[in-house]
C-alpha cells in the first residue's frame, strides 16, 4: 500500500470500524436498522462518552484519569439529596449544578497534587479513586430514591427524538474539538503531552496546563453524573465503578497514546460509539455476556496494536 | 427464720455482685467481618450486628473485606491477635474465605459464619439463608402469574448478576428447578443477560432488549438493583402494568415500588435476622448452649397483598 493510503487507514479506521460494525449488526438484525436504536446508542453512550472527552485531554498531557467513577458517585449523591428535596428554587438550582461543582471540586483537587506537588496522576488519581469512593459510601450507603419528576427532563428528556443526553454529549464533544484544534489552549495541551521540554522552553506554564486538564476532566465527569443520577432517577454509593475503564477504552480504541501528544476528541467519541454499538448490538442478538466480554477486549487490543504497527513503519 | 431469710439474701445479693463483677472484668470481645460494606444490604447487616452487641453488651471488633479474600484474611488475623473471643464472620468468597476460618481454628477461636459461607475449616455454626431458596420463591412467583395471564406460553426477561458468581448460580439454579418441578420450564422462555448485580446496567440491558422486542410478559432479576433499573424502562417505554416484574432482596425501594403497585414482587432477604444472628450465635455458644450446624432465616416472597408486613423491617435496617 501507499504510504498515503496507510495514513489515511490510520486517521479514518476507526471510522471504517464504526461503519463495519453498524453494517453487521443492521443486517443481522432488523430492529437495529431503526432510528430509535441508533438514539439509543447514543443515549446508552452519554455518560461514559462525556467522561471520555474530560480523559482524552488528561491523556493528551500524557496523564490519566483513574478517579471519574467515583467522582461520579459522589456528585450524583449529592445531585440526589436535592433533587429529593422539595422542588424549591434553591433547591432545583443545587441538584442541577451541584454535582458540577463537585466535580470540578474533585478535579481540582486531583490536578493541585498532579501539577505543583508533582506526584504521578496514575498514583494521584489512583488514591482519589479510593478516597472519594470511601467518602460517599462513608456519607450514604442506602441508595437516595423518590427524586422529584422534574428531576428527570436530563436524563429522560427529549427534543422531538433525541434523547437530551445524547444532545449534551454532542454539543461538549464540539466545544472541546474547537478548542483542542482552533485555540491556543488545544495547541498547548498538545505540546505539553508530546514534548514537555519544549513547552517549558517555549514559556508555557506546564504545571498551571496540567491542573486545567484535571479540573476539565472533574468537570465532564460533574455532567456526567447528573445525566446518569437523572437517567436512574436514584444516587447510589456504588455507581461508576469501572467507568474509568471504560472512558480510558473508549480514548485508546479512538487512537489516543497514553504516553500523550496525540489523540483526538472525533476519535474518542467514534470510540465510545464503537463500545455503544457493540454493546447494544451483542445484547439484541442475546450474545452472553461473557462472550460480549471478549469481544471487547479484543477490539481493544486490535485497535491499539493496529495503530501501533502503523506507527513502528513511521506512517 | 428471719435471720436465715436475711442471710439467704445476702448470699444471693453477694453471688449476683460477684457474677456481675466477673462478667464485668471478663467482657467478651467478638470479631465480626463483613464482605463489602458498601452495600446496602451489607450494610444493613452491620446495622443489626451492631444492635445484637449492644443488646448483649459485648465488644464487637468489626472489619470490612471489600470483598477481597486477601484483606479479608489480614483483617481477620489482627483481630485474632488482639484476642477476639469468637468470630462471626460474613465470608466473602466460597473457597477462598476458608484460609480466614482456618486461621481462627488454629487459634482455638469459635467461628460463627452469618449470610455468607466459606466451605473449609471448622465452624460452631451457620446463620443465612439458602440462596436457591430465593430463585425458588422467584418460581414461585412466576408460576403464579402462568396461572393469573392463562397464557399458553410466557416470555420474558432474566437479568442475572455476576457470571460465574456463586449467588447468581444459586438463584437460577432455584429458578429453573422450581419451575421444573411446576412442569413450567418449557411453557416459560428467558431471554438472559447479566447485569453484574448493577441497577445502571440493568437499565441498559433491558433498553436495548425491549427496544429489540416490547412484547414480554415478564421480568424478572436476581437483586433488586437490577429490577429497579428495569423499572426506570418499564416506565419510559410505558410498559408498567402490561410487563410483569419482580426481583429478589426487599430493598425499601423496592417495597415501595410494590405498593404503588409498579413492581409485583420481590423476595425478601432478613437482614436482621443474619446481621443479628452471627452475634448471637457467638453469644449463645460461649455460654454453653449446644447450637444446629445450619439456622436457616427463610426467604419471604413479598407481593402487594402481604408488603405491609416487611416496610418496617427494612425502614428499621436500611438506614442511611
């Protein structure tokens, strides 16, 4: 093949994938050639695609997320405890934009450790990961239920068709694409993942740029939680585990490197679709979970060794 | 006679001081070690565990495993080392949970197992349930709603928990069998998915079942999370009413959900008499009392005609 060709494979594969996928499932299976189940793909992937876009910029600085399920329990907790209360002014205010705070909260806290106390963000985020789960089971372990009817337009919600997550999931992919390819703050990002040495060289405040991507990774995760608290209509203790996996899967599967530098927020979400349309697809057709398991993991390492090869050739 | 009246008296007044003093220098301490408290029900447990202690005025040690055998072990052998008189211990692992028993065994130290059983080493007693009985009250429960529809046929759907897990493979094990024995298991079809015990998946499954195929005519799960997650899309895709539904662990949650009559049943597990149960057992084995290898707590099928009878229970041990 062309050089050409193969960098092409290596930018649009995955979307290549994406449509091969879509195209089994649709014809071995009628009912996934519906409108409604390509909505419910993108519903079934809001909370785990927004969590990915927050990831995909920790990764780009060569860093890394652990702690978003349990930040993600801890924000719906609270999200919950208000949006059980009565349906008071301050109260709707706090159980919408509360679970926000707290993750940017969380984020904050986690990129303070990262960027000026410069402890490894696998380490860092890997102690929060424990820490913040430990606080809401500690805070509440009974799961909070009979949240308000308002309390389900974000979750349950729809504009004509489309479900208001997968609105909120598109609409923050597109900022966050704009500000990773039009804004100095994407270039930034960028360089201080591929090359540190020369970020520092060229002036950029390294340290400040890693705090911002924890405090935006805390904050994607706030959203997320809202949207996943609102969709269960109950904040438990114990939700989010493993979704740190999942969005850290969703960011490699889109070509993301762990050792940052590159990735892209296209990629990413076309990554978390690949997961959805999977998932959605393999429970249709009534595969066993274990096997849906396998499944998965093999496309993952597929995805990454394939980029890999691609890379080693010097494409 | 008077004066052997009074001395009589005295004699009793000084033995009650002096077996009251005795108890007081020599309190019991137990161990306790739970499986995960960060689950509701365990926690529950906990709660009630925490109630018989103070009921019997013992010292109780407590420990969480996070369902790790390893830590589970560790924790196990500090409080062995601080003296624990008996062990009332929540395994959390069939197999692997026994290396916890076997090290209270070496020590000379009683174990009372509660809700769930390790099968090596020796211990006095066990205070649970039998977990197929749970899938049975499940076919119970299906069975009923054969006779109710007068369908020839039912389908439906059967969120499992974990693969592999030793409960999940109880409760479909209870299920099927029970079923059998009704001459129903092929009159009633599952579609089967595991949900890993998890309301969030169990909401996602069931989206893209039904959104597949909307006419089931039940569903059913082996923990109440994963109903309740079904519930949500019952409700959404306006099914409530038109697909039967039940689960298994009598969540308040769920109790409520059937008495606004949304969920038709779940099967109750007695947290309190399992959480409660391990410290007496412990209790009642250092004073002497000769205790069955196995004091089974009965699973109880709750359905709307008799859900009053469980609210307060559960009010009662899950809290916060």
């Amino acid at each position: 093949m062309r050089p050409s060709v193969v960098a092409t494979l290596r930018d649009y594969g995955i979307y290549l994938a994406l449509g091969a996928l879509v195209a089994y499932f649709a014809i071995a299976l009628p009912q996934f050639r519906t409108p409604d189940s390509a909505l419910l793909v993108l519903l079934q992937v809001s909370v785990i695609g927004i969590i990915a876009i927050g990831m995909t910029f920790t990764i780009l600085t060569a860093g890394i997320d652990l702690s978003v399920g349990s930040l993600l329990a801890v924000a719906g907790m609270f999200s919950g405890v208000f949006a059980q209360k009565d349906p008071s002014a301050v109260n709707v205010a706090l159980a919408f934009l509360l679970p926000v705070a707290i993750g940017l909260l969380g984020g904050a806290l986690n990129g303070v450790i990262i960027a000026w106390a410069g402890v490894n963000p696998l380490i860092v985020t890997l102690g929060t990961l424990t820490a913040y789960r430990g606080f809401v089971v500690w805070y509440r372990v009974n799961p909070i239920y009979d949240l308000q009817p308002y309390y389900r337009a974000v979750g349950q919600g729809t504009a004509g068709p489309v479900p208001i997550p997968a609105i909120i999931l598109l609409a923050m992919a597109g900022v966050a694409w704009v500000v990773l390819n039009y804004t100095r703050y994407g270039r930034y990002v960028y360089v201080v993942g591929g090359n540190p040495e020369a970020a520092r060289a060229a002036g950029i405040d390294v340290p400040l740029m890693k705090f911002s991507v924890y405090v935006l990774s805390g904050f994607c995760v706030g959203v997320a939680a809202l949207i996943f608290t609102s969709r269960l209509m109950a904040a438990q203790a114990i939700s989010g585990q493993g979704f740190e996996l999942q969005a850290i899967a969703a960011a490699v599967v889109g070509g993301a490197s762990l050792f940052g530098g590159r990735g892209k927020i296209t990629n990413t979400i076309v990554g978390a679709l690949i997961m959805g349309v999977l998932f959605n697809g393999l429970v249709m057709l009534n595969v066993p979970a274990p096997i849906q398991q396998m499944v998965i993991g093999v496309i993952i390492i597929t995805a990454v060794w394939l980029d890999a090869v691609l890379r080693q050739r010097g494409y | 006679m008077h004066k052997v009246l009074a001395l009589a008296i005295a004699l009793m007044l000084l033995t009650i001081g002096a077996v009251g003093a005795a108890a007081a220098a020599q309190p019991w301490t137990f161990g306790v070690s739970y499986q995960n408290l960060a689950f509701p029900y365990v926690a529950a447990l906990q709660k009630a565990a925490q109630a018989a202690c103070k009921a019997l005025a013992v010292k109780c040690l407590e420990t969480d495993a996070f369902n790790d055998t390893e830590k589970e072990l560790k924790n196990v052998e500090s409080m062995l080392a601080q003296g624990v008189n008996c062990l009332a211990f929540e395994a959390a692992s069939l197999k692997a949970s026994s290396a916890s028993i076997v090290a209270a065994n070496k020590k000379g130290v009683p174990v009372v197992q509660f809700n769930g059983k390790a099968d090596g080493g020796q211990w006095v007693t066990f205070v649970g349930s039998e977990q197929p009985d749970s899938g049975a009250q499940l076919g119970v429960w299906l069975a009923g709603l054969y006779k109710q529809l007068g369908k020839p046929q039912l389908k439906g759907i059967y969120l499992r928990g974990v693969a592999g897990q030793i409960t999940d493979l109880a409760r479909n094990d209870g299920l099927k069998n029970r079923l059998k024995a009704e001459n129903l298991l092929d009159k009633i079809s599952f579609t089967e998915q595991y949900a890993d015990y998890d309301r969030g998946k169990g909401q996602s499954v069931t989206e893209s079942l039904l959104t597949r195929d909307k006419s089931y005519d039940f569903i059913v799960a082996n923990n109440d999370d994963m109903i309740l997650g079904a519930l949500q899309v019952a409700r959404q895709f306006k099914l409530i009413g038109k697909v039967h539904m039940a689960g298994v662990d009598g969540l308040p949650e769920a109790l409520d959900a059937i008495q606004k009559g949304e969920l038709d049943a779940t099967v109750f597990q007695d947290p309190e008499g399992q959480g409660g149960g391990g410290i007496w057992g412990c209790y009642l084995h250092l004073s002497g009392v000769k205790l069955p290898k196995d004091i089974l707590i009965p699973f109880k099928l709750v359905t709307k005609a008799n859900v009053s009878d469980f609210v307060a229970i559960a009010k009662r041990v899950y809290v916060k």
